[in-house]
C-alpha cells in the first residue's frame, strides 16, 4: 500500500516547478564553496555575490508570473500546490532577503564573526518560508517551517559575543519549540480524526489538504478536530506574534542582530500569514468556531500592540510591538476574507506595503552608527534630520507608512482592509482597528517627533561628552540605491497601485 | 468644457512639482528658492481664476473640466475623477487665493530652512487644491490628509509656544476625526451597493435606491463627528486654538483658512446630498452643538488676552454659523455656509497674517502689553480694522462675510425662529472682542512694555512685501462683496440641481 502513494509521489515530481527554491539552495551551498576556494582579501565580495544572486532569482519568478506560464496545479504527490499567491509571497520572500542581505553586510562589516554563514542560513530560510507558503500538506508545512526556524535560533543569536544576543536566542530557542510542539500536537489530532474510517469522508492520507478538506465538510462539529484546529491556529499565532503568543516579541528583537530582527518582523511574519490564509481557506469548515477566535486574537493583538508600544522608548522593542499591532490588522483582513473574496488581496497589499517600510526604518537603524543596536532608544534618533537629511527622509516616510498616513502605501494598505472589513460586517473590528490607528499615531509620532523636531537636552559642560555616533558614516552607493527603492515604493505605491495591483490581479 | 480640464490637474501638480524643486534649487540661493515656491503658488491662482471666468454654470451633469485616471485601485471603485461644480469652484478659487497669499508672505519671511518650510506649504497647496477638485471621495479624503501632515510638521519644527505639545494635540485629535469620516465613507460605499467611491455615480445611484433610515442615520452621524473633529465642533475645538496659536503664521493661515472648510465642504457637497435623512435625524445635535460654538466659545473668545489665541477662538466660533446653515437643509442656508466658507477663509487667513506683522512690531501677543499702534503703522492698522469688521460680519464696507451672515440669518427662522436671537447674541460678542482688540492694539496710550520693544527694534508701517499678501485677499473678499452674483449664481444652480433641497421644502 504504501509503495503506491511513493509511486505516485514520484510521478509528480516535477522539479522544474521549485527551480527558485533549488537555486537558492545551490546559491547557499556555494557561498560556502566560495569561502574555501577565494583568498580571505575577497571575501568580501561574498555578500554581493549571495545578493545579485538572489536579485537573479527575483526576475526568474517575475517574469514566470507576469508570463502567465508559472506552474499551476499540485506537485510532489499533493505535498505542494502552486498558484498567483504563492507566486507573490516567493516575490516576498526574496525581495524581504535582498533588503536583509544588504543589511547584514553592514552590520557584519567590521565584526569579529563569521561573515558568510549569515548569508548562508539566510538563503536557506528564504528557501523554506517560499515552500511554507506553497506547502499543501501538513508534513510539508512542518518540515518547511522547521527548517526556517532552526535558522532563525541561529540568526537570532548570531552576535555571539552579546549577552542580550544570546539571550534572545535562547528565548526564541524556548518560546518557538514549545510553539512548534503545539503545531505539531494539532496536526497529529486532526490525523488522528482524518483517518478514523469510522467517520465519513476520512482518507489515509489525511494530512493533505485536499483530503483533510473533504474530511472537515463532512464532520464540521469532530470535537478532535476542532482541538486540532484550535492547536494549529495557536502555532501559526506565534509567528505572526498575535495576542496571547507575543510576549517573546520584545526581548527577541531587541536582542537580536538587526537584520534578523528586520528578517523576524518582515519575513516570518509574511509566513505565518501565508500558512494562515491557505489553512484559514482549509478549516473554513469549522468556521463557526474558528473566526470567533481570530477576530477574538485580532481585538487582542491591535489593542495589546498599541498599548504597550505607547510607553516603549527603545526603538527595537517598540518596532516589535507595533508589528504586532499589524498583525492584528492584518488578522482583521484574514477574517474579512471569509465573506469578502478580494479580501486576500488587501492583505497581500498591506505585507508588501509593510515590507517596504519596514526595509526603510530598518536600514535607517543600522546605518546609525551605533556599535550596539540592542540599547537603541529615541533618544540617538535625536535631530536626525540636520545630521543626515538623507536617513531623516527615509525614516520619515518609513514611520508614516507603518503609520498609515496618506499619501503612502501603508494607508492604502489599511484602507482596503478597512473596506473589506466594512463589505464582511465586522463593525466591532473595524471600531478596535481605528482605535487602534489613533493610539498609534501617539507612538510613531513619538518617533518622528525625536528625529525631526529640537527637542532640549540636558548638558553636563564639566562632563566630557562621549564621541557621537556618525549617522550615516557606513552609508554607500549601493545603499543608498537601496534605501531609495524602498521609500520610492512606498510612495509610488501611495499614489499610484496599478503596478503591485495587476500583479495581485485585483 | 472639458478643454481645459488639464488646468484642473495642473493646479494639483505645479505646486508638488514646485515644492520637490525647492529642494533642489537650494543650493542657488535664497532668490532661486524664492521665485520657484512663488511660481508655484501663482501659476495655481492664474488657472483657478482663469477656471472661474470660463465656467458655465449651465453645465451638463453640473460638473466642469472633468478628467478621470485610474490609478490601479479599481478594485473598490476608486479613480482619479477631477473636476468643478458650482459649490467647488468658489473654495477652489479661495484655496488658490490664500495659497497665493500665504506663499507671498512666506516666502519673504525668515524662517529658518525656507526652502524646507516653503516645501511643506507647497505640498499643503497641492493638497488643498485636490480637494476642491475631487470628485471621487476617496481622493477627496487622500488630498486632505495629504495638505494636513505637513501642518503638524509645519507645527512642530517651526512652531512658537508650546509646539510640541501642540502639535501632539493636532495630530490625534485630526487624525481621531479622519479615521471617523474615513469610516463614514467606507459605510456610504459599502452601503450603497454602487462599487464606486464616485460622487456622480453615488449621487445617481441613491438618488433610485436610496439608502435604508438606520443605515442613513449611523453614516451621517459618524461623517457629522467626524468632520466635526477636523472643524472644531464644539466640544470636540480644543486643538483648534492652541494649534493655531503655535502654528506659524503662513500654516495657520492655509490651515484655519482653507483646509478646515474640509469638514464643511464634505458635509455640503457628501453628506447632505447621499444622506439626506441622516441630517433630519441629526437636527437637534447640529444645532444644540453649532450653539455651543456660537455662544459658549464666544465668550471665551472674549476671555481671551492673547491676540493669536482670540482670532484661533473667533475661528472656531464662526464655523457654528455654518454648521447651523448646514442644519436648515434648504438652497438659502447651505449656499449661505458655502459662502461664509469663502468669506470666512479669506478672513482669517488676513487676520493671522496680519497678527504676525503685529507680533513683529510689538514683539508680543498679549493684548495687554500693546497699545497706540496706528500711530507709527497706519497701514497695518487699517488693514486690520477692515479684516475685523469682516469677521464680525458688518455690512458697511461692502464685504463678503455680509452676505453670508444674512443668508444664514434668513435660513435659521425657518429652521428654529429662536435661533435668530442666539445668532445676534453671537454677532454682539464678535464685535465687544474684536472692537477691544482693534483698541488695545492700535489705540490708546503706548505701554511701557511696547516702550522697551521699540527701543530693540524701529517700528515701520508695512512695507511692499506684507502689503501686497495683504491686498490680494482683501481686494478678493471686497470684490465677493461688491458682486457675490459671480459666487451665488454657480452656487446657487448647483445646489438648486440637487433633488434633496426640494425634498427637504416639500416636507417642511
């Protein structure tokens, strides 16, 4: 019996269809090649050879999509399935690794570490989170997902020689096996109820999502069912950092590198989305009892993200709670999608409008000269505008997008959520979520109000003051360019959405 | 009479485009920066009132210069639609005469990092000229936000007391209202099944299927606070004069003159038009609220000792008036709001200004600490006995805010007769403090105070620069004075053309 499902596996390999995946894993493997084969005084070019690399695969998946010739349909005996927003969040994925890549080679550069394993682990997990989002079955989703994580520990803990580094590491080491556990401990229950033969519509594959799907509309109400659903959920709620699974958010971005921090809040959270909307699409079944509970974690999340964000000072915590108020935003759209069908759509918008604003205040942060991130408060972002007019810009229309202020793709983010939350009737939703908004516009204005506005600071005139921080002393050409992408996006993207719209083929 | 509906879209543009070359010219020189931001604020007013010559108030569908792009939000019905009507066009042509005015004054001022200031007012301009001219509610909504952030920038960086805290203040309270009517407009969206965030295919939706009572009645109400948040409704002000008070004068004046008739603007040509029962059922909260704007910030207008704050509260007092011409549902009293708009923004626009030019002289704000003015600045004190005359609403001088006052007048005894008395109490508090702050400016004996600034610094009369902003407004709010035909008549087809005013008659 078994051979058969392996035959049948095999006859739909085709590896063409996960060419971006496989060559990033070739990249990856290289850039360690590289390190043995080029004398120590080339190794910098490592990191531009892992970004123009990726940059390559980047315009490979573009042109697939735009050609309209990507691969539809499932592969690998049903383990993955392909369509237009897998498409996207591969494009995601690897764009939110450019940004990362470039950050880490800024950070790294005159760091007593290993400079090319980052690069390396990093390629990996881009690697896993484009198969998360492509994944159809559950040993897929966990083997993918698996792999990311291990990589985040590592990444998370990177700067070896920082106690808060390692105790970050450490938290998430905690924090993301117990969640795993818990995904893992709902994917064996609804295996369990799967492959009941007692029940109608039970299969023996039941962690495929086709199977599992035809299993949960013929059993709405399996209570062993349901406990597996509400287990899975609570898994991918840690990824995302929705309300009661955030607590390690704040500890963990401020002690981590800040390119995994960039990596954390950007990529992971685009992942749990993903998993999110495919298994959200899988469990509509049992969506009597499953979208109570995400409008319940939406309320939480926006309310607890804003609230706490409001007395934060340090900018990295304070960047990890309001991350986790977008995830209640984007929860929002997850639920509207249930009754809304362009609802997904909005919710593709707003990561990509959060991707790229995140790309801009992050790059901000690790061009500010600061030896140690971790301790980063208001306080050093103090007349960044007359230091650097240049970074000042960038984290301006960085912050107003995360903020949702027109004219910037964060607001048209918020707006087609708030519309689709409007067209599905969730009215209680859409009141905590504009609440939400106005409490915001307290802390990020906090923000821009140290960078931009003369704020008076006490001088000591006996005291030698330390040596400021330079902002903007690492900053080169390339990036510049990059920065400069990032904001421009964002702006482009406030006025103008045709171009990200006809690819979500809204 | 779409030929020129290029001219609507450049009005939007030159200003953005102006405002990103400022930036760019800097390096040149104060004159380059200068000419450039002027240029960008001129060539905006040569096609406004070029626009308002050219308009035809017959036009077809009542929309002029009509142009539509889409800009990739089709998906929820959204597209670039731009054009005027007969309510549009006035605050068009007044959003480009303040801009003209505020940019003139600016640009000759000291300001620290002009071409930075100069950037920000440009965006404000682009902004406010959107506005006016959007016919899809979604632009309409992004316009505004777009001339409202550089206000608290404009607030925080170059603001005078208490800036940071002020433009805190602004910044929640606006942005509170903002979401408010955000919200409201997505429900008349949602609601009316039309899939377009278009005014004209809205208007013609609804006008067939008009939307349910409670559907009518929670919409209006939360585009009624809403927009009453961003024009200071009473309780809902108190941003407004401490705003005003640390804005810098050019912000204040395209603020309090232009963009605050946001609100209005969308009450009149959104609110009422989709929702005309939700204004029925709102009628006692507008009026008992516009009554508290009227009388209760009047009297604290009186209360006032600082001249800055006086006129930020005489604002927020007079937008009571239109609030309650809003309420009588009827041509008189929401023509009678639009052009105390007009009126209203040309005002205070001048009475900021010319604040400013005091503050300079008198190197204060207090009331108290000033005194016998006209003598060394007689121009400066003419200028500011005629802009308070029109605030007050005096028909003497032939201004416009008359017309205003009166049409009002006539709208509230058929609304409530009583109103008419609690709108007299008003006119009688605006004269007792603007007539005592005309006196302890500019009459009297000089203080001691005033004694020590002129010793710091020579008192002049005004000088070219600070006239000719000064003359621009004045000659357009005598010119709406001598001829308010060339602002009522379009005014008064277009809202004779909306069905919900003969509506309103029959029921009455």
């Amino acid at each position: 019996m078994p051979t058969e499902i392996y035959q049948k596996i095999a006859e739909t390999n085709t590896w063409g269809a996960i060419a971006p995946e496989l060559a990033l894993a070739i990249l990856a493997l290289s850039l360690l090649v590289l390190e043995i084969v080029l004398p120590k005084v080339a190794h910098g070019v490592i990191p531009r050879v892992a970004i123009l690399g990726q940059l390559g695969i980047l315009a490979y998946v573009f042109t697939t999509t735009c050609a309209g010739t990507c691969v539809t349909g499932e592969a690998f005996g049903g383990m993955l399935s392909f369509d237009n927003t897998g498409q996207l969040f591969r494009m995601f994925f690897l764009v939110t690794s450019v940004f990362v890549s470039y950050l880490g080679m800024v950070s790294l550069e005159n760091k007593t570490l290993p400079q090319v394993e980052y690069f390396h682990i990093l390629l990996v997990i881009t690697a896993a989170l484009m198969l998360l989002a492509q994944a159809s079955h559950f040993v897929m989703l966990f083997v993918a997902l698996e792999t990311a994580t291990v990589g985040f520990y590592i990444l998370v803990s990177y700067f070896r020689n920082q106690v808060v580094s390692l105790e970050a590491g450490l938290k998430y080491l905690i924090m993301g096996a117990l969640s795993s556990t818990i995904l893992l401990f709902g994917i064996v229950l609804l295996y369990g109820a799967g492959s009941n033969p007692a029940l109608a519509g039970s299969s023996l594959d039941p962690l495929n999502f086709g199977n599992l799907g035809v299993f949960l509309s013929a059993n709405s109400s399996d209570s062993l069912a349901l406990i597996g659903m509400l287990l899975v959920i609570s898994g991918v709620a840690f990824k995302i950092g929705a309300f009661p699974f955030q607590i390690w958010i704040p500890d963990v971005y401020q002690g981590a590198p800040t390119p995994t921090t960039a990596l954390l809040a950007v990529a992971s959270k685009g992942a749990g989305f993903a998993m999110l909307m495919r298994l959200a699409d899988l469990f509509s079944p049992l969506g009597e009892w499953m979208y109570p509970l995400l409008s319940t974690l939406a309320v939480l999340t926006i309310l607890f993200g804003n609230l706490a964000a409001l007395t934060q000072r340090n900018l990295k915590r304070l960047l990890g709670l309001s991350g986790v108020s977008h995830a209640g935003f984007l929860l929002i759209g997850v639920v509207a999608a249930r009754s809304v069908e362009w609802a997904s759509t909005a919710v593709m918008f707003y990561l990509f409008a959060y991707l790229l604003a995140s790309a801009a205040v992050f790059a901000v942060m690790v061009h500010l000269g600061k030896d140690d991130d971790s301790d980063l408060t208001l306080d050093d972002l103090g007349d960044l505008a007359h230091k650097n007019g240049f970074l000042g810009m960038a984290l301006a229309v960085g912050i107003g997008s995360l903020a949702g202020i027109p004219p910037l793709a964060g607001f048209i983010g918020k707006l087609l959520i708030f519309v689709a939350a409007f067209e599905a009737e969730l009215y209680g939703l859409l009141a905590v979520a504009v609440i939400g908004v106005v409490v915001s516009i307290y802390y990020y204005f906090g923000i821009l109000k140290s960078a931009f506005f003369e704020v008076w600071r006490f001088q000591d005139d006996d005291e030698e003051t330390p040596e400021e921080p330079v902002p903007g002393a690492s900053l080169r050409f390339f990036g510049k360019v990059a920065i400069v992408l990032a904001v421009a996006g964002t702006i482009v993207l406030g006025f103008y959405q045709n171009p990200l719209s006809s690819l979500l083929g809204g | 009479m779409n030929d020129f509906a290029s001219l609507v879209q450049f009005s939007i543009v030159v200003p953005l485009a102006a405002a990103f070359l400022t930036l760019f010219v800097r390096n040149w020189g104060r004159p380059a920066v200068q000419i450039v931001s002027v240029t960008g604020f001129a060539l905006p007013l040569l096609f406004a009132l070029f626009l308002w010559g050219l308009y035809d108030p017959s036009t077809p569908g009542g929309y002029a210069f009509v142009s539509q792009v889409d800009t990739g939000l089709s998906i929820i019905g959204v597209s670039l639609h731009l054009g005027l009507n007969g309510v549009s066009l006035p605050l068009f042509v007044m959003a480009s005469v303040v801009g003209m005015a505020a940019g003139l004054y600016a640009a000759q001022s000291k300001a620290e990092g002009l071409h930075k200031y100069l950037f920000c007012l440009l965006i404000m301009q682009a902004g406010l000229m959107g506005v006016f001219a959007s016919i899809d509610l979604f632009f309409f909504y992004f316009f505004h936000e777009l001339a409202l952030i550089p206000t608290f920038v404009m607030v925080g960086i170059w603001g005078g007391r208490d800036r940071n805290y002020a433009a805190m203040k602004m910044t929640i309270y606006l942005t509170l209202g903002a979401m408010l009517s955000l919200v409201g407009l997505i429900a008349i969206y949602v609601k009316s099944g039309a899939e377009s965030f278009d005014l004209i295919a809205l208007k013609a939706h609804l006008s067939a299927a008009p939307l349910a009572e409670s559907v009518q009645h929670y919409a209006f109400g939360l585009l009624l606070f809403g927009f009453g948040i961003l024009v200071s409704l009473w309780p809902l002000h108190t941003w407004a004069p401490l705003g005003y008070g640390a804005a810098p004068s050019s912000a204040a004046m395209l603020h309090s003159g232009v963009l605050k008739k946001f609100g209005l603007y969308g009450l009149v040509q959104v609110a009422v038009p989709l929702l005309p029962e939700g204004v029925g059922q709102w009628e006692n909260w507008i009026i008992w609220l516009a009554l508290g704007n009227i009388l209760i910030v009047g009297l604290i207008a009186m209360a006032q000792r600082d001249l800055k704050q006086l006129i930020g509260y005489s604002s927020v007092m007079h937008m009571g008036y239109a609030f309650i011409g809003i309420a009588a549902m009827s041509v008189l009293g929401v023509g009678g709001a639009v052009l105390m708009m007009v009126a209203h923004g040309l005002t205070v626009a001048l009475l900021f200004m010319l604040s400013t030019m005091i503050h300079h002289r008198t190197q204060t704000f207090e009331l108290d600490e000033m005194g016998g003015l006209a003598r060394k600045a007689p121009v400066l004190a003419a200028f500011f006995v005629c802009a308070m005359m029109a605030s007050i609403g005096l028909p003497g001088p032939g201004l416009a805010n008359f017309w205003a006052e009166i049409s009002m007048f006539m709208a509230s005894l058929e609304l409530r007769s009583w109103l008419v008395y609690a709108i007299v109490a008003g006119i009688v508090i605006s004269a007792i403090y603007g007539l005592r702050a005309i006196a302890r400016v500019f009459f009297g004996e000089e203080t001691d105070e005033f004694k020590e600034a002129q010793k710091e610094v020579a008192v002049v009369d005004m000088n070219w620069a600070e006239r000719v902003p000064a003359l621009i407004l004045i000659v357009v709010l005598f010119f709406i004075g001598f001829f308010p035909k060339t602002v009522t008549k379009p005014l008064n087809d277009a809202l004779n053309s909306e069905p919900v005013y003969a509506q309103a008659e029959d029921t009455k």
